[in-house]
C-alpha cells in the first residue's frame, strides 16, 4: 500500500528537513512504539506544527484503537484493515462536504 502525504502546506520551520510524506511513513512506527527517542521526538515536532499529518496521525490512532478492540488485541488481517480505513476516510470526507 502506498501512502500519500496530506495537503500540509508549507513545512514546519523549525523542521525544514522533516518531509511531510517522512512523517506518514513513520506514523505506524510511532503509534506502536517502535521507533527511538530521536525519532519520536522529530515526529511529535513536526505533528504539532503540521495540521494535516496530525490530521492523517489521528485517523491512523483511531484505526488501531478499533481493531485493538474489536479484535480482542489480536492482529487484524490487512484487508480488514484497509476497509476500516477507507471508511472512515470516507466518513470524513462525507462530513467535511455536508
């Protein structure tokens, strides 16, 4: 699966390195824990000073909260996975519109 960076805008100035597709790569790394101190740290900067990959970071928390407890903390098969995503894509794309 491929990941698009949201609509950011401008990078964060106090991170001109940190790509906002950087950050996306990352967030599944962050959400479980997996990553360093260093990376942790980079990646909460750029959260707060970027709306939209804290926008995409908040779906993707919410994504995981769902299948942890809709599968009792097991592993949720990836297509599972996927169809949860694109319904609550598709369920905030609903509601920004109406």
């Amino acid at each position: 699966m491929t990941e698009h960076a949201p609509d950011c805008g401008k990078p964060s100035p106090h991170e001109p390195t940190v790509d906002c597709s950087e950050v996306i790569a990352e967030v599944w790394t962050l959400l479980d824990g997996e990553c360093t101190a260093e990376t942790k740290a980079r990646l909460r900067e750029h959260l707060e000073a970027c709306p939209g990959c804290l926008r995409h970071y908040g779906v993707e928390e919410q994504i995981k909260a769902l299948i942890a407890r809709k599968c009792s903390g097991e592993k949720a098969p990836r297509q599972l996975y996927e169809r949860v995503r694109l319904q609550i894509s598709h369920t905030t794309i609903i509601r920004r519109e109406g």
